[in-house]
C-alpha cells in the first residue's frame, strides 16, 4: 500500500447537538493523489472537508465519532490554527476573498501559518500560475471577476505551502473556459509541487478527468469509491453525474429536453 | 376550551387562542390574583415608610422599563435615550401641572402622549439606521434632550427645577408613601396588561418579525418604518408616564437625574430581568432598584468603619463598580436574566423530583 | 480676522487631540466590530497610570511612559480575554451592555484609589515646542498632539498597509471564516487588537490630562465625545477619525466664539443627528461592497 496522508475512519459529524449529517465516512488520501469528492447538494462533502479542516467549530459542529488521522496523527476536533499550521488547507466554497484586501494583500494573508517567514518567492509562484492576477495585484479583491476570484483564493491557499490542499467547489459559477483553465492548474500544482489535492465538486465530469482516485457520496456516506476511470465508467456514476444515458453514449438532446419540458409544464 | 389544571409536559395546544393564552392553567391566575390581593393588601399597611418608598420607586421605574423592554427585546431596537424621555414625562407633567394647573389624571397620561411625540422624532432615524448607529443616534438624543431641558430656561426653569402641586382629585388629595403606592402599583398593573396584550397582538408579532430579522419582515408585507416609529412612540409613553408618576412623587425635580447614566441603567434593567420579557422589566427594576438602595446602605456602613476612614479612602465609588460588575456578570453568566432564573426555578419546583 | 483665526488654530488643536482620542476606539471597532463604551475609562487609565509613576514612583518620564504604554498593553488583552471572548457572536446590545458595565466598573475603580479630584502632571515639555506665528499662539502640549498624531497615523498607515501582522488583522474584519481557514489565528488578532488600541487609548489619555489636567469625570466625557468623531470619519477609518475629531473640534470652538458657548457641547451630536440621515456610514466609512 502507498503513502497514506489523510485518513478517515468512520466518523461522524453533528451539528448543535443534533443533527447528524456524517454518519460514519471513511477515506483515504495518497500523497501525492487528486481525490475527488462527488455527490448531489446536502451529500456531507463540505462537512467532510470542514470536519477535516476543523472549520466545525465556528458552525457548533463535532466530530462525536471515529477518528481523523494525518500523517498517523490525530486530528478531529483541533483548533483550525493547529490543523493549518499541519499543513492542511481548505480553500472555501463560493470564493471567499477579503473584499477590502488588495489582491496582494489577499495573497499575503495566506502567509499566515508561517508569520515572519520571507514570502517573496511564493508571490512570484502565485503569479506564474495565474498570470491573469499580476495586473490586478493592486485592486481590490472586491472588484475582481469570478474567475479571477477563484484564482486568487487557490493562489491564497497555495502561498501556506500545503501539504494537502482541499478545495470547495472550484468551478462553481464559473464559465467552461475559465473552468478548464483553473483545473488544468489544479493538476499542475499537484504535478509540480506534489501536493496532495481534495477536490469537492458538482462538475464529476471535470473533476474525474484530473482525479486519481474519486468517493462518491449520498446523505452523508460514502456509497461508491474507485479509480476514476473505473467511476467515469459505471453506469450508475454516468446516468446520475455524468449526464450520459445508461449505455454509455450521451443522452439525447431531445431526451433532456422532454423531461426538461415534461417537468415545467406538469 | 378546556382550561387544564397541571402544566403539559408537552405542546398539545389545539388552537390559537390557546397558543396566545397568558396563563396556561387556572393555578398560574389564582396565584397570580393571590399575589396581587397580598401586594395591596398588606404591603402598604405593614411596610415601614423607607420600604415602601423603595417599593415605589421599583413600581415607576418597573413601568418605564417595561417600555423600554418592548423597544430593545421585543422590537430590536436599542435605546440609550431612555432616560431622556423620562425626565421629558416629568417635565411634562410639571409644566402641565403648574402652568395650566391640569389635574394629575389629565397629566399623567397627557405627558406620556408628550413624550412619546419626541420619542418618535428621534425615532426617525431608525428609518435609514440600523444596529450601533442607530443606537449612537439615541446617544446624541439623550444629549439633545438634557440640553433642551437646561437651557429653555423660560418652560423648564433650567437648573432651578419645578416643584409640583399635590396631586388631588375630588378634593382628595394624594401625598404621602400609602396613598402614591396605590397610583402607581395601579398604574403598574395597568401597563403591564397593556403591554402584555399588546404583545400578542399583530402589533407584538410584527415587533418580533422586525427584531429577528427586518428585511424578512419588510419581505412579509410589514410597513418596518411605520412598526418602528409605533414601537418607539409606545416606549416612550411608558417612560414618560413613569416620568410624570415620579415627578408628582418627588415633588420636586430637576434636571439632574434624567442624564445617561439613568439611560444606561434602564437598559440595564431590561437585560437583567430578561430580554423580551415582560415580568423580567419588573425584576429587573427591582433588582437595579434594590442593589442601588443596598450598596448605598453598605457605603453608608463602610464610611463609618474608622480603619476605612483614616486610610483617607473614599467608598462611595464603590456603588458604581458593583453596578458595572452586575451588568458585566450578568451578560456572562445569565445572558437571559432573571426571568430565565425564575422559570427554571419554577420549573424545577413543578417537575420535582423527576427533573428529566 | 485674529479671533477668527485663533479660533481656527484652537479648533484644529482640539480636534486632533479628539481624534488621536479616537483612533484606538476605531482600532477596536476596526478588528472586532464592537462600540466600545469603556473607551473614555481607558484613557483615564492610562493617564492615572502615569500620573501615579510619575509622582508617587518618581520615575523618569520616559521609562513611566513606556511602562505606561506596556501595562495597558496588558490590559487591554486581558479585558479582551476575559470579557469580550466569551459574546463572539452574541447580540450587539450585549456587546454594548458589557462595554458600559465595563466603564462603570473602571469608572468605580478609578474613583476608589485615585478619588475624583483634578490632578495635574509636572512639567516637562520642553518649551522649544512653543509656536507663535504672529498673533496666534500654540500652546507646545498642542505641537505636540499634532506631532503625535501625525506620528501614530503614519505608524498605523504603515501597520495596517504593510505588516503581515496587520494585515491579518484587516482579514478577520473583513472575513472571519476565510480567515480562519487560511490558519489566521483569530483570538490572537482580537486580543492583540484590543491590546494595541488600549495602548494608544491610554497614550491619548496621558496627552490628554497633560492638557487639561486628570480627571475621571472629564476624561470619560472625552470617551463620549468619541462617538460624532467616528462616526464623521467613519467607523472604520482611522484618518478618517482625525478629520472628523478636527470637525468636531472646529464645530465647538466656532459655536463656542460666535453663537453660544453653552451650545458647545451639543452641537457635535446635533451634526451628528443630520450626517447619520444623510450619510449612515460616515463621511470616510467604507461602502459596503455587496457581490452576491
């Protein structure tokens, strides 16, 4: 068996006492892989990385079973400034800028497991990997596009220097173009730092191209797991996620359309 | 509808009316009716004047925070004019009272009319404030009010003060601790119905929806600005009316006591009694009301402690940080107030001895 | 004209010393969004501080300053500590309750070791601060207020723009969470926040009473005052803080020389009425950016 970073096992999460929303997720990440996270809203992605993450606590959510292992140590329920500071980034869902931050001042504030430390380097790295940031580095995040915005919080995330890097719906609301290109770096990044990446996402057809290994998830398990060319390849991944018809060719466009049209007009 | 005689231990309410009913057993109104009969009964005849002084004084301030308590836990909005508003009731009624010669059951209420038409003019603002700023707004209307009241020296008499009549109806004059416990402990039982009611009224719940979140509120159809202005102008006639009792009751007033520091322990008053709570205005009056006359009588002992006094130390400060501290350990320990301790204290006694 | 322009320079000089007064409320607010009430108790501390190691310790007046400077450095963390950590996240009034139950407490503790009595400094500008330009005449305590206000603005300027440290702290104003998740150690900026604004609160303070003498009572007063400053410049702007307290000061001194002097201290919150219907946020406060 290869290097295991993460390690989930059997946990639970629960929030305000009361609502169970995992229960009982199991996971492993390589180093070095993409994993990548599937299922419909409401599946207990986002609380899975949270959980991970430790971004329950703020939100009165527990881990109240199993255990989170990284690097063999345990981690559930940890202070966030503890678990970053291990390594583990979570880069938030729906793009969460300082809007009254300078897009360079965004960057910085990434630096922020490691204060003090010189961080010069790290802005040019940034930069070279999204290129489009560099004539904005002076605006403020507030006014930047989306597109660009989802540059700069994974850009932000990259200057901590994670070891394991999770992202919260990279593509969301972004345009296809600008999805290829931030996924294309995605894989770059894992290529040429060799960091571990968690990719959360609703576009599995994107996120299963660049993933070595994929889960997918329903009300708060882990129902399937697999390769991702095993995942891309099941019917049941392909009719629910992938868009395609059960025989593996691509629905019809007059398919969709009729159930589009039969569920308006009923 | 049936009335029940012990407490559900669950919801099984079956209509609205039940739903909006104040008492939800016929023990709670007996007890209730009971505890009243007493309060007049008795309290007034075997009370030492100091007490029911003290009495007195918790009944007008209960009044005043009551109102403020529909302005700041029911309706959201903070105040720190309360004061203010009060000294204008008093004022108001003085002024009635020695410039018109209106009788006292003319001009009480007239002054808590009075007052809540300033009230809502510096409830204006809360049509574009929110939050802080709104409540810096009120900060700079307890300053505009005191000086108003200072320097229109022709109405208010400035620093001089008024000294008012006794109030007299039918040739019966009312002076004295016994004869004032009765105006105002039935003025207090007036109001507290009053507020009660108004509570489970459209008016209370739309209070309630603009205080848990006003944009939902104004998204349902609620005029916020109309609702807001009515919230403040209610408040301020309860803080008037108390006004206008307290003045008849010290006889003589002054601009002195209507400062900020009368604001703050209004507010005071309402979070530690309880937020959005009616009884809880009235214990909190009485716990501020209490605590002030306590630390007074235990300054008053500490001064006369010879090793205090030739230490050259000066007591008196003291009141003021116990005050602070009650507010500070409050806000900790017990953000709901006393009316929180009061439920849980009953209902441990009901759920005796199987308290799960 | 002289009256006119004396008035001026007095109004300017007044005003900075309301808006250094104000800068470390606007820090506070600035890092942790919370109003706080207690803020004109924290310049009396700071000034009864000094004022106790300089007369009764007989310290030099650098090292009481600098022990000054660190003990409400302390302070201000432990308040933060103690009282404000546990009402993240409660209701504002809360928040506001606790700051004006933390007042009355100081207030309370002031009076009991130091009495309500005016207390003055030694003498030790030196007098080379004195400026007259013709008929004008600044007294040094005020060359100096401008001199450290200029000093402290250009220090902040530089903290908030250029330091990791304060940009850390603008990120969790600007979004907890995000913040949060990128490792920020949020209770440490809240506290260091408080500390810092409680150091600068106190270094008003003591400029302050070496202007008019210590004294609880006016110094809280000051702490009021604080409230048309900011919200003139804006909540969350710390020049904008100078501006509004040199507006403020103008204000008074102008409705002090020309109109009424007993109209004096009302006028900044009747201005304040008029700008908060106009503008709610300010003259210099930010405008919400609002990107759904």
């Amino acid at each position: 068996m290869a290097d295991i970073l993460l390690q989930l096992n059997n946990i639970s999460v629960v929030y305000s006492d009361v609502i169970q929303v995992l229960k009982g997720v199991s996971l492993s990440v390589e180093k070095g892989h993409i994993v990548s996270l599937l299922g419909s809203n409401g599946a207990g992605k986002t609380t899975t990385l949270k959980a991970i993450s430790g971004l329950l606590k703020p939100e009165n959510g527990e881990v109240t079973d199993g255990e989170i292992l990284y690097n063999g140590v345990n981690i559930q329920n940890q202070a966030p400034e503890f678990i970053t500071r291990q390594g583990i980034i979570q880069v938030l869902e729906g793009r969460q800028p300082f809007k009254y931050l300078t897009i360079e001042e965004n960057l910085r504030v990434g630096t922020a497991t490691r204060p003090g430390k010189p961080y010069k380097q790290d802005l040019e790295m940034v930069y070279d990997y999204f290129p489009a940031l560099v004539k904005r580095r002076k605006s403020l995040a507030g006014y930047c596009s989306g597109g660009e915005l989802q540059m700069l919080v994974i850009g932000r995330a990259l200057m901590a220097h994670p070891q394991l890097l999770m992202l919260d719906e990279p593509s969301l609301g972004l345009a296809p173009l600008v999805v290829l290109e931030i996924f294309r770096i995605i894989k770059k990044i894992n290529e040429e730092h060799k960091t571990t990446i968690v990719l959360v996402e609703q576009n599995a057809n994107m996120a299963l191209q660049v993933a070595h290994y994929g889960y997918v998830m329903e009300n708060g398990k882990i129902v399937m797991e697999g390769n991702s060319a095993e995942l891309a390849d099941n019917p049941d991944v392909k009719e629910f996620y992938l868009g395609m018809g059960a025989s593996g060719t691509a629905k019809s466009y007059r398919d969709v359309k009729a159930y589009r049209r039969r569920k308006r007009w009923l | 509808m049936k009335k029940m005689s012990f407490h559900p231990c669950g919801n099984y309410r079956e209509s609205y009316a039940e739903e909006l009913s104040i008492f939800e057993t016929w023990f709670g109104r007996v007890c209730l009716g009971g505890f009243l009969l007493l309060l007049f009964g008795l309290a007034p005849f075997f009370l030492s004047p100091y007490l029911l002084y003290i009495l007195n004084n918790i009944g007008i301030f209960a009044i005043a925070a009551i109102g403020l308590n529909i302005l700041i836990g029911y309706t959201g909005q903070i105040s720190l004019g309360h004061g203010a508003f009060f000294g204008v009731g008093a004022y108001a009624a003085a002024i009635l009272a020695t410039r018109l010669n209106v009788p006292f059951y003319l001009s009480i209420p007239a002054a808590g009319f009075i007052t809540a038409l300033v009230g809502m003019i510096f409830g204006i603002p809360s049509g574009r404030l929110k939050g802080l700023y709104l409540t810096i707004a009120t900060l700079a209307g307890q300053f505009i009010i005191e000086y108003v009241l200072i320097q229109w020296e022709s109405l208010t008499m400035g620093t001089m003060g008024i000294t008012l009549p006794s109030p007299s109806i039918a040739g019966w004059t009312i002076s004295g601790d016994k004869m004032f416990f009765f105006l105002i402990f039935l003025s207090l039982v007036a109001t507290t119905w009053f507020a009660v009611n108004i509570m489970r009224s459209k008016f209370g719940r739309a209070f309630i929806a603009i205080r848990d979140n006003d944009r939902a509120a104004e998204g349902m159809g609620i005029p916020i600005f109309k609702y807001k202005l009515l919230s403040f102008a209610i408040s301020s006639f309860y803080a008037g009316f108390a006004g206008a009792i307290w003045a008849y009751y010290m006889v003589s007033i002054t601009t002195e006591p209507f400062n900020l520091g009368l604001s703050v322990e209004f507010i005071a008053m309402v979070i530690i009694g309880g937020m959005g709570n009616i009884p809880g205005a009235i214990f909190g009056a009485t716990f501020i009301t209490v605590l002030n006359e306590v630390l007074r009588y235990a300054t008053g002992i500490l001064m006369n402690v010879s090793v205090i006094t030739s230490m050259g130390l000066n007591m008196a400060p003291l009141r003021e940080f116990v005050f602070g501290l009650a507010i500070v350990l409050f806000i900790l320990l017990e953000p709901k107030g006393l009316a929180e301790l009061w439920r849980i204290l009953r209902s441990s006694f009901r759920l005796w001895p199987f308290s799960y | 004209m002289d009256f006119f322009l004396q008035l001026l320079v007095n109004g300017i000089c007044i005003g900075l010393l309301y808006g250094i007064s104000a800068m470390g409320f606007v820090m506070i607010f600035k890092a942790s969004s919370v109003l706080n009430f207690a803020h004109g108790e924290l310049l009396a501390l700071g000034a009864f501080f000094f004022l106790s190691l300089v007369t009764w310790g007989k310290l030099p007046i650098i090292v009481s300053f600098l022990l000054t400077l660190v003990g409400c450095f302390l302070l201000g963390f432990l308040i933060e500590k103690f009282f404000l950590r546990p009402l993240i996240g409660e209701k504002l009034i809360f928040v506001i309750m606790l700051t004006v139950g933390l007042a009355a407490m100081f207030k309370g503790l002031i009076l009991l070791i130091w009495g309500g009595n005016l207390h003055t400094y030694p003498p030790f500008l030196p007098d080379a601060l004195e400026i007259e330009l013709g008929s004008i005449y600044i007294a040094p305590v005020y060359s100096m207020t401008l001199l450290i206000s200029v000093v402290f603005l250009v220090l902040f300027g530089l903290f908030f723009k250029k330091s990791s440290q304060g940009i850390y702290m603008r990120s969790v104003a600007d979004n907890q969470k995000a913040a949060l998740s990128l490792g920020v150690h949020v209770r440490r900026v809240f506290a260091l926040s408080w500390a810092i604004a409680a150091m600068v609160a106190c270094m008003s303070g003591i400029v302050l009473g070496i202007i008019n003498g210590v004294n609880v009572h006016d110094l809280s007063a000051i702490g009021l005052k604080v409230f048309p400053v900011v919200i003139l410049g804006g909540l969350d702007s710390i020049g904008g803080a100078i501006i509004g307290g040199i507006i403020i000061g103008l204000l008074e001194t102008f409705t002090g020389g020309y109109l009424n002097p007993s109209l004096r201290d009302v006028v900044p919150y009747i201005v304040l009425v008029f700008i908060l219907m106009v503008k709610p946020y300010g003259l210099f406060g930010l405008v919400e950016i609002e990107r759904v």
